[in-house]
C-alpha cells in the first residue's frame, strides 16, 4: 500500500525540519478535487512543537541543530511540504497546503497505471498482506443448537464469522473456524419432552427414520415449542423436564435412543446449510463435553475464592468487580452454559494455540460474556486477554420478532429461500437466461443478496431487513454488486485479451470517468486492510459499491469494445478487467460468489 511508503516519508521530512516525532494520519478526502491523500500532521507537529519550546524553553532537546520558528500551522505545512517535493517521491505529482494546515497529495497517472497492472498480475491475490502473518486466530461462530431450528440469529453469526475470517486470512493468518452446539441442557430436555409426548410407541421413531430431513427436523421444532410452551404453564411438566435434563446429561438408556436420533437429525440438517452458506468448519465443541471440564474448573477454584457458593448453588460473584453475579453450578451439581464456555475456552486452546480467540454471537448475551470472560481473566489470565467477543445486532423483519418458544420461528432457511425466490421472480422476468441456469443464478444472487444486506451495515447495529431493497438490481445491493461484475466479465468474453504495459498508454488521455475508477481501485489493499482490523466487513461492502458506481458510470457513457482510437479499446478492457477482479476479490471476502453470467 502507497500509504505505507508515504509515512516514512513524512517522518523524514519531519525530522529533517528538526520538528518532534508525532503520530502521522493519512486520510482520503471527501472531495477528490482535494487530492487522493491528505494529512494534518503539519497542525500536531505545530502544536508539538510550541509544547516543547514552552515546556524547555527555548531549548528543543530532539534537535542537534538551530529550529526554525513558524507562526502558524499553515506556515508550517508549507515547509513540510516543500521539504516533501524535495524528495521527487515517484507516486506523487502534486503537493499542496490548504486551509487551517492540510498537506494534500496527488498521486501520478503513472502510479495508478502501475496498480491497475498489479492488479491485474496478481489477480485473486490481490488487496492480501502479511500483516497477519504468524497470527493464530480462532473464529468461533453460528453455534446453532441441536433439538432447535437454525433461526435468522445463527443464520447471521455465520456470514459475519465467515467473512471475519477470510478478512483475516487476506493478512496472512492462520484462521480456524470453530462451531460451538448446545447437545445438552434444558432446551434439548424440553424437545425430549416433546417427542415423548407426540410418539404414541417405540416404533415411532423408525417412521420418523422413513420421513425427509426437512420434515425430521419440523417434528423437533414442533416438539420443543410443545417443550416450551408446557414448562412453562405446568408445574408438573417442568419438574419432568428437569428430570430429563438429569438424565440427559447422565446419559440415562430410557431416553438415550430418542437423544441420539434427535441429536443425529440436528446435525446433518446443520451441515446443509453450512454447505449452501459456504462454510467449513475446522472444530466442532459441543456443550456436553465443554461442561465437564468447566463443571471441574470451577469446583477446583472454588477454594481460591474466585466462586462462591449460595443457595446450594456455585456462583461467580459479578458485582465485587462492577458486573452482575451469575450461576455457574446450578443447586441440581450441573454445569450452567457460563461453566460450559469456561471449559470451552480451555478445550479450544488444547486444540489449537491462539494468539487470539473470537467469539461472535447476537449483542442479547453481551453482559453475560462480561461475567464469563472476567472470570475467565481470573483462571486463566493469558486465555482471558486473547479471548474477545464481538456481537452483532438483531435482524428485524417485517413481522415481528421470531419465537422458538411458540415454535413461530423464523428460520434461516426461510429467509434465504425467500430471497432466492425474489430474485428468480426477477430473472423470469428479465428473461435473459436459460432456464436451466435460472435455479442457480437465483440461488447464487439471492445468497448475495442476504449476505450483503447482512454485512453491510457496522455490526453492532441492528438490521431492518427489507426484501425489495436486499433483492434489488440497484442501489447498494448485492445483486447489483454481482450484476456489475456479471457486466464486466460478459463485456471481456467478446474479445481477446491483449498484454499489458503500462507505457502502451502512455499518449492515452484519460477521460474523468476512467481516472475515477484508477483513483478508486488503488484503495482496495486498505479497505481489506482497515476491514480487518476493525473487523468490520461493511468496510469491504461500501467500497465495493462505490466502484461498481464507477464502472457503471463509464460503462454507460463510453465505449469500450467499439472504441476506435489508438490503444483506447484496449486500455478501457484493461479497465473492466481490473475492475471485475477486485469486485471478484471482494465479493469472496463477504463470502459472495460472483456469477459469470446474469
């Protein structure tokens, strides 16, 4: 990334100036008019530097020679820009100071003919880093709970994860995707519950064998609603669902067969979807295990005092430490699901050693990770520093709010088939495709399009989700993202695809819509850059649609294919296919597949 060359730079002329060191920012303008880079390192480095005179009086101990004095940070600008054009600095063609004290640069056609050619010779490697590099993270993420329906909440965990960790791996680190599942506890004791109430003999369950998956998996949703609803309206009821809480997790024969089978046709239906999403995972935790390990740490520190005892029950006491306090070994001696991610995060550890450990879930648990990973800090002090939670917001649609309780729930299935059926509606219409690609494409930019409308917003926030909006052609969409790129790529299967050099262009004159797209795609390493980082993929969604604005832009005022001047054509081909590869690059960061057709 240029930025990176241009700080040193910077920090030079700084010290050539005898001026103290300082943070040095670089920002691109709002207006392009005022450059492709701009910093106010000339505003800290004036407010610095007159710190310093006060604070030595007169006497600047960084400095070996006589310091020259400026009266403003606009004077001082000017001279760290003119000691910056000294340097001939290959990308650049134009320094300048404007308003309080901004430094402005603008890079050189050369510069952006040179990163179209490095796009185009890296191709999918392209906008990736070694920042990462010798990192180990482990995503945590979608933890869908056997007995229950995949709903919209895991349906999100996933995509964010998933994208979180191909940003990750774009900066070189080694990433291991992990899925944590509840296998017991009472939710699974209420679907039991269910299941005995609806299976009328032992041999049900063999007719149930004979049923569809998708309809295996409606008859626990429907039994666990049953569940639900009766634990909590009959008294009688929930002691028997207690009991059967004990016997799960002692693994009781009674009930071990309807256990195993529900369990069974929870995971396989999982594994459908994470296949249709994309996602493989490297480690699967499941609560039954990670609950005997956590059940044993906290009994083991219970002595040291980090836990205490009340009421028959093991508790972490929350508020000595500004939190709330919360119960880890329940008065029944089982292990609570804060006990359970204590045991996980130690599991995962013997598995694969992190340098960092990310759990993603919806921002409703947010206090009680609080309480889990402070006490975690207090176990184990290195786990409970490379362990972070990162939530995202709650998906709203219209509606209302989903339920497994009253078995109204909104699945993840329904929402992407509801997409896909969105966008075959538009397809048909259309009719520029065969059919037999018409099942596909929709299923391809109805994934888009949930994924992007998902992603797009800064997660933390919660999303109204609108179908017309998701499944649109226009707008910041996903569908127009893979639309645009569809549109580059058909424009390049007409025509041969000449060798690149950037000097072949040199007498080209560059019309406004061309340079805006070379001004934008440069960006692209630190938009990944900045994406991970922050761990915001909205930061990948909003360049890319800003490029796709571009090109469709110029698309739609210039010809490319029929273009008649000299080298032109061939240039503007160079274009499109720098712009299809970066929005190809990006689209796969959001976990996107980008069609070759549309």
């Amino acid at each position: 990334m240029f930025v990176d060359e241009l700080k040193p730079q910077i920090k030079k002329a700084l010290k050539a100036l005898n001026l103290p060191p300082v943070d040095i920012t670089l920002e691109h303008p709002a207006d392009e008019a005022h450059g492709d880079y701009a910093t106010n390192v000339a505003m800290t480095s004036f407010r610095a530097f007159a710190q310093a005179v006060e604070s030595h009086v007169g006497k600047i101990i960084w400095a070996s020679t006589p310091v020259r004095m400026w009266k403003d940070p606009w004077e001082l600008a000017g001279s760290i820009a003119n000691e910056l054009k000294s340097y001939n600095l290959h990308a650049v063609e134009k320094i300048d100071v404007a308003g309080p004290g901004f430094i402005n640069f603008w890079l050189s056609e050369h510069f952006l003919l040179e990163e179209m050619k490095r796009i185009l010779d890296l191709g999918e490697k392209y906008g990736e880093s070694t920042s990462g590099k010798g990192k180990n993270i482990l995503l945590e993420f979608t933890d869908p709970n056997p007995f229950k329906e995949f709903h919209i909440g895991h349906l999100y965990s996933n995509i964010v994860g998933e994208s979180l960790a191909r940003l990750l791996e774009a900066t070189g680190a080694t990433v291991k995707r992990a899925n944590y599942q509840g296998d017991v506890g009472l939710h699974v004791a209420k679907a039991l519950f269910g299941l005995l109430q609806i299976q009328n003999s032992k041999l049900q369950i063999q007719k149930w064998e004979k049923k569809t998956l998708e309809e295996r998996v409606k008859i626990l949703g429907r039994a666990y609603a049953m569940g639900a609803r009766a634990y909590e309206a009959d008294e009688g009821a929930k002691k028997e669902i207690e009991e059967l809480n004990s016997k799960i997790y002692a693994q009781d024969p009674e009930i071990q067969e309807l256990y195993n089978k529900g369990r069974e046709w929870s995971l396989e239906y999982f594994e459908t979807i994470y296949k249709r999403l994309g996602t493989a995972f490297d480690f699967f935790y499941f609560e039954r295990e990670a609950g005997k390990v956590g059940l044993e740490l906290v009994k083991q520190h219970l002595k040291d005092g980090i836990f205490e005892e009340s009421q028959g029950a093991i508790v972490f006491p929350g508020e000595k430490h500004g939190l709330h306090t919360r119960v880890f070994i329940n008065s029944q001696g089982l292990p609570t699901y804060e006990a359970k991610d204590l045991g996980l995060a130690l599991t995962k550890y013997q598995d694969f050693v992190f340098d960092k450990s990310i759990i993603i879930t919806g921002n409703e648990v947010d206090e009680y990770f609080r309480v889990v990973l402070k006490a975690l800090t207090f176990i184990n002090p290195d786990l409970g520093q490379k362990t972070k939670h990162i939530s995202h917001g709650m998906v709203r649609l219209p509606g209302g709010k989903m339920s497994s309780r009253t078995g109204d729930v909104i699945t993840g299935e329904w929402l992407l088939d509801e997409a896909k059926g969105g966008v075959m509606k538009i397809v048909r219409k259309a009719g520029a495709l065969d059919k037999g690609l018409q099942d596909s494409v929709a299923e391809t930019v109805g994934l888009g399009a949930v994924k992007y409308a998902l992603l797009k917003i800064s997660i933390g926030r919660d999303i109204a989700f609108d179908f017309k909006e998701s499944v649109s052609f226009e707008g910041s969409s996903g569908p127009y993202l893979q639309y645009t790129y569809a549109r580059a790529r058909s424009v390049l299967s007409q025509a041969k695809n000449p060798t690149f050099k950037v000097g072949s262009f040199k007498g080209i004159q560059l019309n406004a819509e061309e340079l805006s797209i070379l001004r934008w795609l440069y960006r692209y390493p630190e938009a990944v850059d900045l994406a991970a980082q922050e761990f915001a993929p909205n930061v990948i969604c909003g360049y890319l649609f800003e490029l796709a604005q571009r090109f469709n832009a110029f698309y739609n005022k210039h010809r490319i294919l029929q273009a008649k001047e000299n080298g032109v054509r061939e240039f503007r081909m160079k274009v499109t296919t720098a712009v299809s590869q970066v929005l190809s690059n990006g689209l796969f960061l959001l976990g996107i597949k980008a069609p070759q057709k549309m």
